[in-house]
C-alpha cells in the first residue's frame, strides 16, 4: 500500500466515529400495526431531534412478541399486554406508550360515516353469525331515520396475531355472555363468521372491495384512510362517535395502579366515553445483552414521551399522562439492568 493510500485509510478510520454519530444510534423494534404509523413519525422526528435511528418492523403484536422473546429485535410491541407469567418468564419488562382506540368499519351503499348506529350485543351477534343481513329487525329498529339495504353482511377479521384482535374480542366479551364463552379473547380465535385477512391494511382493503363488509381496524388508521367509522352504544347507553372527546372521556377513567401498567380501558364507565379504548405497550429486555441499546431505546421513548405528543395527537392518538410517563422511567431505572448488573438507565 503506498503512502497515499495509508493516509487516506488513516483519514477513514478517524472519521468512522464521527459518522456513526452522525447517522445516529441504530435501533430495532418489531410489533404492533396500531401504533405504527406514530412510531414511524417519531421515528423520523428523533433522527433530528435525539440523533436515534428506529427500524420499526409493523408485523403484527404476536410476531413482535416472538421475536423479542427470541432477541432478534431491541423491542417489541403488543397491542395486547402480556401476562406476569409470560413477562417473568421471558424477563422482559412491559410498559405503555400511547392510547389508542379501534372503530368497526363498514361498506353498505348510501350509509357514511358515523351514520351507522351499533351496540356491542349488535357487533357480537354479527360476528357470531346470529344477524346476516343488514336490514336485520334490530338494526333497523338501533337505526330509525336510516335506509339499510337486504344486503348480506361479510365480517372481515385478522386472520393473523394481533393485538387489535385482542382489543376487540375483549371488547366483545365484555357486552356479549354468548361471545365470552363461545369464543373468548386472545391476539388469535377461532371465528365463527367472516374471512381473515392480514394486518389493518388486509382489513381494511377487504371491507373496502366487499358490498356489505364489516371490520375492526385502529380509529387513526381508519381516519387516515378515509373509511366508513361508526356510532357505537357505550356503557352508559350513549351513542358516541369515534372522535378525540370521547377517546379522552374514556382515557379519564384509566386506573394506571396495577402491575405492568396493563390498564383496561374496554367499556369503561362514562356518559361520554368511547367504549374501545386501549393502551399499546413496548416489551423490553430487564437483562440487556447490550446496554446501550437497551439505553437508546430508552431514550427514543423518553424523548417521545418530552417531545411527540403533538404528533400523536395529529394521529388520533392519546398521550399517556405526564404521571405514568414518570412511573415509567422509574421503571426503567429499577428493573433494567446491564450485563455488569447496574441500571442501565439514569
């Protein structure tokens, strides 16, 4: 090599350091679809303001519980939270990020949004096969002023894990005895009505392409979407719509004071709250193989938690209360612990 060539080596071994941090710290996450599109915002807000770097993979809440099981991300993300048994066993640490809410989506001819009147026992009854057809006595009698067709209704449902999934059989069998011991809740059941498909978009792209579909997607991404939302009977009796007013009505009865911050907000008390309504959670290791990854990743949500919610608001999203923001970094400090068996934050 002559001399040339040397210095010019020399020059990128110097300056190596320099871009890496220029490009910023590199994480990984893999999980949940419903918070993705905020992730995906902050994700590019932080390359500015944190210098972190997010691969955020949106592959569905049970692929993201496998794969941080498995290492092969620094995070993953559940809609649907994981048991003390399950974080115990796989020593993973379980916090919130945002709050979100699901909407049922139809496509029935000359009905927009939120024209459609639904209740939870309706929704159910649907999903179980029971009602068939859109011009079903009780959906009319819920819809009086409202022409629906003799049409017949096509569910549509994740076929894959999914923790939206989790969020809306939960909310079924909270309104519907029949639901709860036919069917139950997990991210994964056994439908006895409709077609699967994958993901929000899979949903989404079937209620869109079928006269007389019915789904469950995420309200943000329903919004950004331009799809037909509608009206749904909350605990109260009242028929709300999916808007930022009853999503924080129903934010407001959250009780954070139970272990691994699995709070329940499904069909919550409220004259004005919507009744679908839940946290999604970040799944990190407490026994790091590499710190400070385990740090940046901390440090992304700190900064999300500092910085972005302006930006979950413009996504239809709820913003944790600045207490549990807290509550979380306390978390951090106490249970995630480096290979040399310090706090990995603070």
């Amino acid at each position: 090599m002559n001399r040339r060539s040397l210095l010019l080596a020399a020059a990128a071994v110097a300056l190596a350091p320099r871009l890496a941090r220029a490009q910023g710290a590199q994480i990984t996450g893999a999980g949940a679809t419903f918070p993705n599109p905020l992730y995906q915002k902050w994700a590019e807000a932080a390359r500015a303001g944190a210098n972190l770097n997010l691969n955020y993979q949106s592959v569905g809440s049970g692929a993201g519980q496998a794969q941080i099981r498995n290492r092969t991300v620094d995070f993953g993300a559940s809609d649907a939270p994981m048991t003390a048994a399950q974080l115990a066993e796989n020593n993973l640490l379980q916090f919130p990020t945002v709050l979100g809410s699901l909407t049922p989506i139809v496509n029935i001819p000359g009905i927009a949004a939120d024209q459609l009147k639904l209740t939870g026992e309706l929704l159910a009854d649907i999903y179980l096969g029971k009602i068939t057809k859109w011009n079903d006595r009780r959906l009319v009698e819920a819809n009086a002023g409202l022409t629906l067709p003799n049409l017949a209704i096509a569910p549509a449902y994740r076929a894959d894990g999914s923790g939206t999934t989790y969020v809306w059989v939960s909310y079924l069998s909270a309104v519907s005895p029949e639901w709860k011991e036919k069917v139950g809740v997990g991210t994964s059941v056994r439908w006895p009505a409709g077609t699967g498909a994958r993901g929000n978009e899979g949903v989404a792209g079937t209620v869109r392409n079928t006269r007389g579909a019915i789904g469950y997607v995420e309200t943000a991404y329903a919004f950004q979407n331009h799809l037909v939302t509608t009206q749904v009977r909350n605990k109260a009796g009242t028929f709300v719509k999916p808007v930022a007013e009853t999503f924080l009505a129903a934010a407001s009865n959250a009780n954070w004071a139970v272990p691994n911050f699995a709070a329940d907000l499904v069909d919550t008390h409220g004259a004005n709250s919507w009744p679908i309504v839940s946290p999604t959670f970040i799944l990190l290791p407490k026994n790091p193989t590499d710190a400070t990854r385990a740090l940046n990743v901390m440090k992304f949500f700190d900064w999300a938690f500092n910085h972005g919610a302006a930006l979950a608001t413009e996504l239809d999203y709820i913003p944790l209360p600045k207490a549990v923001q807290d509550a979380i970094r306390a978390a951090w400090l106490a249970e995630v612990k480096g290979p040399d068996g310090k706090a990995v934050w603070g």
